[in-house]
C-alpha cells in the first residue's frame, strides 16, 4: 500500500535513494530466519572462530606498503594474461570422466558434475565495485560469454562481496532458468536484481538443498559480509559443498584457515576436486584470507590430513585486491603443492581440464607476464621434489609498456575498502 506514514519515513527515503548495486536488507521472515540462525548472535553473523573482519596494524605502515612504487609494479601483470577463449565446442562434449572444471577467473569457476552444471560466484563485470567508473578493474577478459556456457542448472554465491557477488552477471542470469544457492540473508539481494523467489535457495551453515541429482549444502567459512555503507553483518557467508552421484566438490568461498575444514572434510569429504582461496591476502588482514601455504592446508584437511584428489587455486590473477605481488598466489601454490607431495592444476582462465584425468595443466603460466623475483623463478619440481630456481630474464618488461595489466583499477583493496 503506497502513501502510508511509513513509506514518508526519513528510513524509507534513504532506502529509495540506496544504489541499486548495494542490493537490499532482509526484511520479514528472512529477518526472522535470521534472528533464529545459531551463527547469528548480538545482532550480527559470528564467524566459527575469532576473526578480526578489518585491516589491522597501522594505517600509515599499511599505505606505505601499498603504495610502494616497486610494490605496485609487481602487483600488475607486465603483458596480456593468456586467456583460453571458452566456446559452445569446449562444454558441448560430456566429461570422459564425468567432472569437469573451468576456472573463469578469480573465483568464478563453472563445474560441470555428473551431468549437471554448476557455476560458483560468476563476476563478468569489469570491477568488482559498487561503481562502473572506480574500483578494482578485471586484469584479463572474461573467457566466454553467459550465453555460451550453456544452460547452467544452479549458480552457487559464496557471500555478498563485490568481487563474488556482481550486479550486472546476476541480472543477467535472471533471465534464465537457473536456480541460485545463497547464504542466509542474500536473497534480499537477488530478489531486488529480478531473481523470483521461487528460484531461490537460501541456506545457513550446514543446511542442504537438493538440485537434481545433487546435493548443495553451505558449511562454514571465517570472513565477512557487506555492501553498503554500513555493512551490518545482516547476510552470511560461506563455503559449499557438492555432492553428486559420483563425484564431490568443494567451493571455499572466501575464508581465514580455521580448523572446521577438519570437520567439513570428515562430514562431506573426501573431494575429487577442491577450489581453494590462496589470493589477496595479507599480514593485515589475516584472519579472513588465506595465504597458499595456508590453502594448502585447508585442503589437506578437507581430505583427512593427506593428499587426495586436486586442489584449484582460485581468488587471484583477475583482480588486484592486495599488496602482494600479482604472481606470488600462483608460486606460493606450486610450492605448497611441492611440499604436501599433491596433485594441483594449474589452467589459465578458461581452460577446462578433468580432475579424474592423468594429466594435469600444470605450467606455470603467469611466469610469461609477471616481473620475476630478483631471485629468480623457483623450477618446478614434482610432487613432494626439491625446487631450485630458474635465473630472472635480463630485464624484466616494464609494467607500463601496455597490456591489460596496466590499467590495474587500483582501488583500496578488499578488507579496507566498502566490500
């Protein structure tokens, strides 16, 4: 009912002029959902263990990081970022082995699972920002369009930050047929974005929809939420597991390492396949992102403390969200992976590759675009095998002479900035 003492609130006003990008508060029984939640205490989400959700140390050590001028020239790749130019050919034939996954950067990943299609956290917008004109801007292009991945049976949303969550990707799929798992409090989101409700699935930790033949259940994570300006912890976040008749996945969101992963794995694992969050961490922020050491660890304990199936990096290469170096996420990986004696696959967006098959990508591709460590690369080595390291090219390429990679979108990276 419109012209109600209620809809001239000064509340209301403010909610109308709200940007259509910050999305929506829950309201009526997805607040009462809510406030019944048992991770939801003292008016806010809790993660499973302790975590501090902003930056910490000081502001002044952290700018100085940041903005290091030899600092930002490794934070950007020094040429074009290969791309595998995804195509209706690519995932019109059915996997041999019945698991397929495409890494579509960041951490969009599309995994096609006994016969079913399941696209976690799809961002194809140019910035992961609230703004089409600011914010941190895409490194590589998308590797294929919407259209043609083909119809997808359930988009999976890990938690509502800009560089998970994208406006213009979730209108777009509203216009499909697909179905969307969500955490606790995001639909109010997608229903302001023109999802219906009755296509959404809208799960606290450890609670299961069925899809078909598969089963999506949202389990624990340590982070945090928020896209306005206020950021009242009012939706959850989380990582999720699927489960199909012969396989099963795992999708981290984003996440601090905490030892639930323990448990996820001994409830819901072995995985044959695991995407791990290794990118845009930080010492100021450790509580919320992992580092590739960290990752692999979380991995291992999702497979009951030994190497098992394979581990895909993702939550990197796309997006400039930290001070770390651009190809640091992918090294640290390799050598992680070098370490704990375990299969790892390493494609360039939008390459698909079957976890079940012998062969693995596993070039390290970054190593063509990235300024090299003084040091040199570390060699890749196999599994559990001693790396050496592979001398600097003599003059690395200057990172403003043109590519993608110079126009790096630099933002406030994600724990100090509006989410």
């Amino acid at each position: 009912m419109t012209g109600t003492g209620s809809d001239r609130s000064p509340r209301a006003r403010l909610r109308a002029l709200r940007p259509e990008s910050f999305g929506a508060d829950p309201t009526g029984e997805r607040l009462a959902r809510i406030h019944r939640s048992p991770n939801f205490a003292d008016g806010i989400f809790q993660n499973p263990e302790p975590a501090r959700r902003g930056p910490s140390g000081s502001g002044v050590e952290f700018a100085k990081i940041y903005f290091d001028k030899e600092g930002r020239s490794r934070r950007a790749p020094t040429g074009t970022i290969p791309v595998h130019p995804t195509t209706v050919a690519d995932l019109a034939r059915p996997p041999a082995t019945g698991l397929r996954l495409t890494w579509m950067g960041h951490s969009g990943v599309l995994a096609e699972i006994d016969g079913h299609r399941v696209l976690f956290d799809p961002v194809w917008g140019d910035r992961c920002s609230p703004f089409p004109f600011a914010g941190p801007k895409r490194l590589h292009p998308v590797p294929a369009t919407l259209a043609a991945l083909g119809p997808v049976d359930v988009v999976v949303i890990s938690h509502d930050h800009y560089d998970h969550l994208d406006l213009p990707t979730i209108k777009a799929l509203a216009t499909t047929d697909t179905v969307f798992a969500v955490p606790l409090g995001v639909g109010a989101h997608l229903e302001r974005w023109g999802v219906a409700p009755s296509r959404l699935r809208e799960l606290d930790w450890n609670e299961s929809t069925e899809i078909g033949d598969l089963r999506l259940t949202a389990t624990p994570a340590r982070h945090f939420c928020g896209r306005g300006l206020r950021n009242r912890q009012m939706t959850l976040w989380a990582s999720w597991v699927v489960t199909g008749p012969a396989h099963r996945i795992f999708h981290s969101g984003d996440t601090g390492y905490f030892s639930g992963f323990k448990d996820i794995g001994a409830t819901h694992g072995p995985f044959d396949a695991t995407m791990i969050q290794i990118g845009a961490y930080s010492e100021f922020w450790t509580d919320i992102h992992m580092t590739p050491a960290e990752g692999m660890r979380a991995h291992l304990d999702l497979q009951g403390g030994a190497p098992a199936g394979v581990m895909l990096p993702i939550h990197w290469g796309t997006f400039n969200l930290a001070p770390h170096p651009w190809a640091e996420p992918g090294e640290g990986t390799v050598e992680a992976a070098a370490g704990a004696a375990q299969r790892i696959a390493l494609p360039i967006p939008g390459e698909p590759f079957e976890p079940g098959s012998e062969r693995l990508p596993d070039h390290p591709w970054w190593r063509s675009v990235a300024r090299a460590p003084s040091e040199g690369w570390a060699a890749p080595a196999p599994a559990g095998g001693d790396a050496g390291t592979v001398p600097a090219p003599d003059g690395d390429a200057d990172p403003s002479s043109g590519g993608p990679g110079t126009d790096t979108g630099r933002g406030a990276p994600e724990a100090a900035r509006t989410p």
